[in-house]
C-alpha cells in the first residue's frame, strides 16, 4: 500500500535555493528519505510592498533633495540580474546609486515601518 502525506514545513530563507536545502536538511534529520519540495508562495508579503513603498518614498525624497534628476542618474542603466530577492535588487539599487550621487537610503527595518503613519492607515 503506497500512502500520500503532504505537510507545509516553513523555514526562514533569503531564497528558493536556501529554502530547499534547510528542508532538506530537516527533512533528512527526521530520517525522512524522499520528499518533494515546492515552493508554494513566492509573492511579496503586505509587510515588504509596505516596506518598499517606505523605501523608495525615502530614496526619492533623499535624491530630490540632493538635487539629482531621475534622467540624469540612471542613464547609463544599472546592472540588475533576474532575482525576485529584494535584499539583492536593494544592495545593487543603492550601491548604484550611492557610487554615482552619494546619497544611500538604508532598507526600512520593521520598526521604523511601523511608525511610518502612513502605513497604520
């Protein structure tokens, strides 16, 4: 008799590669031999759109006060590879645009989101 038991096993990961190989790892700690991995959400959360959103407000914010026009910054285009990681796409963003305005925002982090009375709305 074959018998199909299916089970989320969350894990905390920066992306689908890393994700796969914890639940491999606790999977193999359990004695548990074959399984199948999927990765069943890959969207944003509420909480990283919030975030992002907070992100390039202050970004945009900082640049315009700094005098720099989007034209004019970006024209020669940034180097971003295909990622659905935001931390990569972040650190690439930034340390593009740090390199040629000298302006860096750092990533909200979920305290200062939270005070942000925008998002409480």
């Amino acid at each position: 008799m074959k018998v199909e038991v299916k089970f989320i096993l969350e894990v905390e990961a920066e992306n689908q590669l890393e994700a796969k190989e914890k639940v491999s790892e606790e999977m193999s700690m359990k004695g548990i031999t074959q399984f199948e991995v999927r990765i069943l959400d890959e969207k944003r959360t509420g909480h990283q759109n919030d975030t992002l959103h907070l992100y390039f407000t202050q970004l945009a914010e900082a640049l315009n006060d700094a005098g720099f026009d989007l034209r004019k910054t970006i024209k020669e285009g940034i180097d971003i590879p295909w990622t659905k990681d935001i931390d990569a796409i972040y650190k690439i963003v930034n340390r593009t645009i740090a390199r040629r305005t000298g302006v860096s925002v750092p990533f909200p982090s979920i305290e200062e989101l939270t005070q942000d009375p925008d998002w409480l709305k």
